[in-house]
C-alpha cells in the first residue's frame, strides 16, 4: 500500500535549517520512505528515498539536506511518502531536523 504525510503551510527557510532530516521509525516489512519539498516552484522536488528493511526495533533514516539543490530558499510543503505491502505497520516515533 501507499500513504503520505504532508505538511503545507510552511514558511521554512532553508539557509537557517541545515543538517538532516532524521526519521525515527519501524515497518513490520520493507518499506520505501521518500522527502520531498516544494518551495516557489508548484511541484515536489525529489531529497531522497531510503529504506527500511522491517523490525521489531526502531531504526532512523537519515536523509541529508544541506547538498540539495532543491533545499534552498524558503519550503512551503514537506511530504514523507511510504510504500510497502499493504499489510505492513508503520510506527513512527519521531521527525526531526538536525
């Protein structure tokens, strides 16, 4: 199955927001994460997708913002989009920026 978390109405400026975005989480079987961001442009840019293999333990996918061409000036929208079978749990114990 398929699902999204969206964040809109953001006014983030990415020059003061550097570092990573760190998920911490776990998936009862694999599941692919990806983060895009939308800023003056109407279209989701790309910041990468990782994997999670599925545990019982928590794991944290990192995903590196400051040499992102698209993490520049000021994000609108966040989105997190998973994909995995669509029996899998997903429990999310943290977002964060680092």
């Amino acid at each position: 199955g398929k699902g999204a978390i969206v964040r809109e109405g953001l006014k983030l400026n990415a020059s003061k927001n550097q570092g990573e975005l760190v998920i911490t989480l776990r998936t009862s079987s694999p599941t692919t994460v990806s983060l895009a961001a939308t800023g003056k442009t109407k279209g989701n840019t790309s910041l990468g997708v990782k994997k999670s293999v599925g545990s019982d333990d928590f794991t944290k996918l990192m995903f590196p913002l400051s040499d992102q061409p698209a993490w520049n000036g000021v994000i609108r929208t966040i989105q997190l989009r998973f994909d995995a079978n669509p029996r899998t749990l997903i429990e999310i114990d943290s977002i964060t920026l680092k």
